[in-house]
C-alpha cells in the first residue's frame, strides 16, 4: 500500500524536483471513503499535493494540511501529510455525479469549485503553526498549488497532479510531481524547464506509458542533469488510536461529558480519516468529567 517519492537536484543546484508514484495512496484512499470518480480524482490529487508539500518539510514530526474550499457540491476537501510524505484525507461529499468535462475528462474543477481559497497550514514545531492562502484559479487543484507557492510563499513552482478511475472505480494510476526553483535560479534554467514542460501532457500518461519517477524525473529536469537526492516510502495512513481519541473526549467540558454519558447508550466516535470507529461506554466518559472535576478542585485549593 505504499507509494514511491523521490527528490532530484539539478545539476547546478538550482532546482528542486520531487515525483510521486501515489497509485497504491489512492487506491487505498478510495478504498476506505468509497468515493465516486470525480471525487477520487479531486481528493487524490489533493491529498498527493499534501504528499509532496509535506516531503519538503525539514524536521521529523512536522505536518501540513492541506484544505481546498471551493464552494463546490464535493464540500471542503482536507488532506494532511507528515515530512515523510505519508498522508491522511477527507472529503466532505465522497459520493458527487457530474458530466465529462469539455475534454471528456473528469470535471474536478466542477465537482471542488473554483470561487474559493486553498489553505496551507505547516506545523513545524513553533508556538503557532505557519498558515497561508491563495485564491483558486482553476479548481483543478495542481495550478491552484502552483499559484499558492508563486504568491503566498513566493516560490517560483510548477506541479502536476493526477489520477486515472477504472469504470469501476478503482485507482489505474495516480502520480504528482513538484518543480521548485530556488532563489538564484539562472534563466537559462527556467528557459528549459519551460521547454520540457511543453511535452509533458498529465502525470497518468507517463506512468501509463511505463514511467517510473527516475524516468519521469528526466523527462522534467531533462538538460539540467539531475540527480537524486533521497527517496520516502508513504503510504495513506492514519494516525488516529483510542488514546488520542480519549485525549480529544477529555477536552470537552465537564457538562457536555456529563450529558454524552447520562444520555447516550455508547458514545462512538469515527475517524474522518480513515472511518475507524472509537466506543466508549457511559461509565468511561462519566468517569473522564469528575476526573476533570477534581484536578480543577486541586487546582483551587
């Protein structure tokens, strides 16, 4: 259930590209949201842009998340990946029906909508996490990322994104890539990138074509000679587990625990993420609302 991402350096050190072969990601991924077409179109290209923004965080145990809110029938779309590129995501509407697109593609814009904003939030172990936002210009997810990093971060960026549905459902192939150029980039570089780009049709008819992300690096970074700089396995994983699932019930307040326990039979919690189902009986939460009771009693004494 692993993907494969990999990192390349330019051979003058001035351009960063990482590929991502994310088909098992987002098969797994369509697999536990059971997502229509369009949605596992529009959710995997945004959970594997999260995939390969959160590759370029620094430390271990950093995360970004990222949010797409377009106003569309899909709802709001939330991807959140750690600095291995592992990912987790969530759709609000999994299941939306829209016709093929002018192209006879899948409608992605249509389904996410395009009068919106993406939001990157980075958790990079600071006081407050780092959060920016653009507007979307297309809805098609890669450009609005590409125009996130050009305005919000003022990296100069190029990102490709996609994922090909089977007629039932499942995932034929899913890939990403990011193009950074780093702040002395010469001209001649982007001249060439430029260039190489003009061939590249969509991430789906390389890997349909047999590509493996060294191929496709080449193909991207070709004339620049890149070379590899490190690789990651991620896969979609979810990180949830009944004990951060009770240390989110022991927020609460003691009136709202009170009255879960007082009035329900069970209280069952589900993971958006990944539909993992947390239960919890009356006893427990009552059990959580007078152990709060009684710190906030030490604490006044």
């Amino acid at each position: 259930m692993k993907g494969k991402l990999k990192r390349y350096l330019s051979g003058d050190g001035a351009v960063v590209c990482a590929v991502l072969e994310g088909t098992e990601m987002c098969r797994e991924m369509e697999r536990i949201h059971k997502t229509s077409a369009v949605c596992t179109a529009a959710l995997g290209r945004l959970s594997m842009a999260a995939s390969l923004i959160g590759y370029t965080l620094k430390n271990p145990g950093d995360t970004v998340t990222v949010r797409l809110d377009g106003g569309g029938p899909a709802g709001i779309l939330l991807a959140v990946a750690d600095d291995l590129g592992n990912v987790k995501s969530y759709v609000d509407q999994p299941v939306v029906e829209l016709p093929l697109n002018a192209k006879g593609k899948l409608d992605v814009a249509a389904a996410v909508g395009t009068d919106g904003t993406i939001f990157v939030i980075k958790d990079i172990g600071l006081k407050e996490p780092y959060s920016g936002q653009t507007a979307l210009v297309s809805g098609e997810i890669a450009e609005d990322v590409t125009q996130y990093f050009a305005e919000s971060e003022q990296i100069p960026s190029a990102c490709g994104l996609g994922v090909l549905v089977n007629p039932d459902l499942t995932v034929a192939c899913a890939g990403g890539y990011l193009i950074q150029l780093l702040p002395f980039a010469p001209e001649s570089d982007i001249a060439q990138l430029e260039e190489n780009l003009k061939d590249v049709t969509s991430v789906t008819d390389l890997l349909q074509a047999g590509m493996t992300a060294d191929d496709i690096a080449q193909k991207l970074l070709g004339g620049l000679h890149p070379e590899m700089l490190d690789e990651s396995e991620p896969a979609y994983a979810c990180d949830c587990s009944r004990e951060r699932t009770e240390k989110m019930l022991r927020s609460l307040d003691v009136p709202t625990l009170r009255e879960m326990a007082e009035e329900m039979p069970e209280i069952e919690v589900c993971c958006h993420f990944c539909n993992n189902k947390y239960v919890f009986t009356p006893a427990e939460v009552m059990k959580m609302a007078e152990d709060k009771e009684n710190a906030a009693k030490s604490e006044s004494e």
